[in-house]
C-alpha cells in the first residue's frame, strides 16, 4: 500500500521464541459499546507487557473468514502462535462489507481480556475509534492487510498495494498490447485495499495512451455480483480487450462471465491473489495472470510483533512490506511461483 506509514506507540519490543498450543477461538461475544473512560478520544493506556514465560491471548481479526486469503492469514498467525507461545483467537465478520460486525467482534474480544489484536480493518475510517478503544484498555493493536488511515496502530503489515496494482496494469497492458478499453472490478469503496488497487491499476494504465479505463464497478468481494457486473461490462463494451479484477471473488466472477459469453482468453483478465479457483482459471486460459500476495507472511509477522510489543523488548518497524509478485500461466510452475501459490503445500 502505498505509501501510508503508521506511527507507532512509543513502546520496547523484542522477540522471545517460545513453543506453545494454538487454539481455534470460541465465538466472542458481540456487541456492547464502551463506557465513557474507553471512549474513542481516551489517551492511549501503557501497554500491559508479561513476561517471556507467561502465554499471551491474540485476537486475529480479518475482514473476512471464507475465502482462501484470509484462511492463509489464519495459518500464518497459527504458526507464529506456536513459536511465541500465544493462544490465537481468531473470528471475523461473515460478509467483508459488514463493518459494524467486525467493531462488535472485535469490543468483544476486549471484554475476553485480550492482550493484543491483529486487525485486517473492512474499512480505513470506521475502525479508527475502535483502534483507539483498545489503546486506551491497554491492548496493543497491529494492522495488517488492509489498515486505517490515521497513523495509530503500532504496526501496518500488508502488501504495498499501489504498488502492486501497477504491476497488473502493466502485465494487463502487455497483453492486450497496449491498445484498447479496459475495465476494473474493484471490491468495497471506503476499504483501503479496494481504494489502493483501484489507485495503482489507473497511475498505472494511465502511462499507456492508447488504453481506456471505460468503467470502474464494485462487487462487495461477492463473486456472483462480479459476475453480474462483469456480464454488463460486456454488453455495455463488446469491444473490451481486458478487465483487472482486484482480488480473489472478482477473479471468480469475472473468468465464469468470460467463460460463459465465450471471450475467455480474447478478453484478457489480470486477477489479484492465488485461491485453487484463480490457479484453475491461469490453467485454463480464462486468466492470464494474478498478482500474488504472501498472506501467510502477513498472518505470522502481525503475531509476531504483536508477541515482542507485548514482552517489551523493543519497537516493531512501522510499516512492513510483505511483498507481491506477477504469476503467469508461463512462470507458474517455477519453484519461486509454485511457492506463493502453494503456501501451505500442495493439496
């Protein structure tokens, strides 16, 4: 994401490898606001710190559960649970458009006493006074993924998504020869993930003077409305040569309106992420790349900091990077492709 640093608290970190249990999280309990002491504009409380042998509970928040991303998350924090010795609460809103859901689930981890969260924010403004609700208890607070736009958290662990939307707007351009209307399915406008695509696709394609973004539409991360939005699309623009679907379901949606109206590989699709779909779909020819994220990464480093703030040996970087790379049809069996597309092996 790019490029957005996130100040964080003055505060000691460090890292202690530690061996430990990972648990799945019972369902918190939802709703509840908070008094007037844990008011959004309460000063930010000492962080409560414990020792290297005391386990520590972490609440890992996505915007979402259900797609592979977001599972992959999941799995990197596990493993970081495990080596710094943390239970690992994680839960998430059902829909990655359910903000308030998110704000809920996350107040009720608070009153479970936990002593840090890792939060993927549904969006970069609604979630800034709950960020600040969990300072003023004490809790410490990391980003990652997609983070909220006042520099609060003590940490923002994502990849540069600016950055990386450029990317496909220069595979996209390659491919289609760099001449023709384009389209873009973004996801959520107000999520900071869905803004910073949609930013870096457009600085990107606008470098190509003979390309045309013709329309930009919005899907709610629901792969059956890209599917329906992308089935306007092409009636609206026959003659579209390439569409840039900004995460996992608009890839899905998108290569199944493709599929259907027999334009998959004559409209080029540049996707984002690496689910078994979207790998089926570069398999096939219905897509003809993704940019591809290490979610993993972002899951484990998000524990990570979360671990060393909270044992009080040092200060985590403000802003990580976690990196993103263009996956091809051609490249996709290399050892380095086959390694972000499989984080967890192959199944």
């Amino acid at each position: 994401m790019k490029r957005r640093q996130f100040c964080s608290l003055a505060l000691v970190l460090g890292t202690t490898a530690l061996t430990g249990c990972v648990q799945d999280a019972e369902q918190p309990s939802t709703g509840g606001g908070s008094s007037a002491s844990n008011s959004p504009s309460a000063s930010p409380a000492a962080i409560k710190t414990k020792g290297a042998d005391e386990r520590l509970k972490i609440a890992v928040v996505p915007k979402g559960t259900t797609h592979e991303f977001w599972q992959t998350i999941k799995a990197g924090a596990d493993a970081a649970g495990q080596e710094f010795n943390c239970e690992i609460l994680w839960n998430g809103p059902k829909r990655e458009t359910d903000i308030q859901d998110q704000i809920d689930i996350i107040r009720g981890y608070a009153s479970q006493g936990v002593d840090g969260v890792a939060l993927a924010a549904t969006d970069k403004t609604a979630l800034v006074d709950t960020v600040k609700e969990l300072q003023s208890k004490g809790i410490a607070v990391v980003t990652i993924d997609s983070g909220i736009d006042q520099e609060i958290s003590s940490s923002f662990i994502a990849t540069d998504n600016v950055a990386a939307a450029r990317q496909a707007a220069d595979e996209l351009a390659r491919i289609i020869g760099k001449k023709g209307k384009v389209a873009v399915l973004s996801f959520l406008k107000g999520a900071a993930t869905s803004d910073e695509r949609e930013q870096g696709f457009k600085e990107g394609i606008a470098a190509f003077s003979d390309i045309e973004v013709v329309t930009v539409e919005y899907t709610d991360s629901d792969s059956a409305k890209a599917q329906d939005k992308m089935e306007t699309i092409l009636t609206q623009h026959p003659d579209l040569a390439g569409v840039f679907a900004s995460n996992e379901p608009n890839v899905v949606g998108a290569a199944s309106a493709l599929q259907s109206r027999k334009l998959a590989g004559k409209v080029k699709l540049i996707g984002f992420d690496a689910s078994q779909a979207e790998i089926k779909a570069m398999e096939q020819g219905e897509c003809q790349g993704v940019v591809v994220q290490d979610p993993f990464k972002m899951g484990y480093e998000g524990v990570k900091a979360l671990a060393q703030l909270l044992r009080g040996q040092g200060t985590p970087e403000r802003r990580i990077d976690t990196g993103a790379k263009v996956v091809t049809p051609e490249n996709m069996k290399s050892a380095e492709m086959e390694k972000l597309l499989y984080p967890l092996g192959k199944k």
